[in-house]
C-alpha cells in the first residue's frame, strides 16, 4: 500500500468513528499516537468531519440568530486550525525530503503535499455523505439515483487524487519537482491586519 492510500484509509477511518457518535462535541476516538504522522492525519480530518457538520447546522433556515453567530465564530476557529495542521504536515514533508538533491530542471508544483491531502481529506467526507443519499431510504428512487451517479464521479475522483499524490510525492523524492510552501498568512483572524480588529483598539 503506497502512503497516501494510507492517508485515504486514515481519513475515512476517522470519518466512521465520527458517525459512531455523530456530535460535534462529541470526543474524539483517536486510535493512534497523537504525534505520529498517523494520528496528525487522523486529527485533521476530525477536524474536517466536525466542520462539515457545523455547516450543515448553521443552514438550518430556523436556527436562532444568536446560536448561529457562535457557530459562525466556531467555524472560524475551525478553519484556523485546519490551515495550521496542513501547514504542520507540510513541515512534516518538507523535514522527510530535506535531503532530496533537487534536479537542475525540477518544477514546482500548483499545491503542496499537505493541501493536497486536504482536498483528500474532504473528498472521503463527500464520499461517505454522498453514499448515504445514494441509499437513502426515505428518499425517492430520482434522488436516489442522482446521488449514486455523484457518489460515482467521486470514486473516480479519489483515485485519480490519490495516484496524482503519490505521483508528486514521488517526483519530490526523486528531486523533480521541489517544495515551496507558503504559509496562509489569514488576514480576518489577525487583529494586526484585519481593520476591523485593529480599529476596535
């Protein structure tokens, strides 16, 4: 098994554990050790499947105004420490190819490997959603169908996404494409930058 079909089974892993509880608050089930690579990637995605499910929340078209706000300031949150554990992955990578002699003719990539996981993180709570509808039983046979063409494009999506990983991880291995990782530098949530916190001083 290559190491991001591993980071895909980590991250539905930690998807199911999600749905054993199936809260927000719920605590989490971590099964590995939480400074392995394992339990960072397992911690990400409960992340993930906590956000997910504080969006669908925050939809409720009768949610009290007061409650959304703080949902509001929760994903906020939320979305801080998601961008902080990619870049912690990143680190992760950029330590393990630290080595690596880069090739005279080596090309960057559009994304890192720690934001490309990201989107495979996401990618494996659409797939576990998407098969719920798709057998929904209190659905009508249209929608039904319709979620079961989706779930379909999404399969073929993670396993396109999951060779297109591994092809840059080993491209970086072997010193043809290099890393070059930005840090996210988010505005909103810093109180030097966003004009709002800074004229509230």
């Amino acid at each position: 098994m290559n190491f991001t079909q591993k980071c895909y089974d980590i991250f539905e892993r930690s998807v199911l554990d999600y749905h054993i509880d199936d809260d927000v608050d719920a605590k989490t089930r971590q099964p590995y050790a939480p400074e392995s690579i394992e339990g960072v990637l397992y911690a990400k995605n409960r992340i993930d499947a906590v956000q997910w499910h504080l969006e669908d929340i925050i939809r409720d078209p009768e949610i009290d105004p007061v409650e959304a706000l703080a949902l509001k300031r929760r994903i906020d949150a939320s979305n801080q420490e998601r961008t902080d554990m990619v870049e912690e992955l990143d680190s992760y990578f950029r330590n393990k190819y630290a080595d690596v002699k880069v090739l005279p003719d080596a090309t960057i990539n559009t994304e890192s490997p720690a934001w490309a996981l990201d989107r495979l993180s996401i990618l494996a709570l659409k797939i576990y959603h998407m098969q719920q509808e798709a057998n929904r039983a209190d659905a009508d046979e249209a929608h039904r169908n319709r979620c079961a063409a989706k779930l379909n494009v999404l399969l073929e999506q993670r396993s396109d996404l999951i060779e297109a990983i591994e092809c840059l991880l080993q491209d970086i291995e072997a010193g043809r494409k290099y890393m070059k990782v930005y840090r996210q530098m988010k505005m909103y949530n810093d109180a030097d930058t966003n004009p709002v916190l800074y004229g509230a001083k």
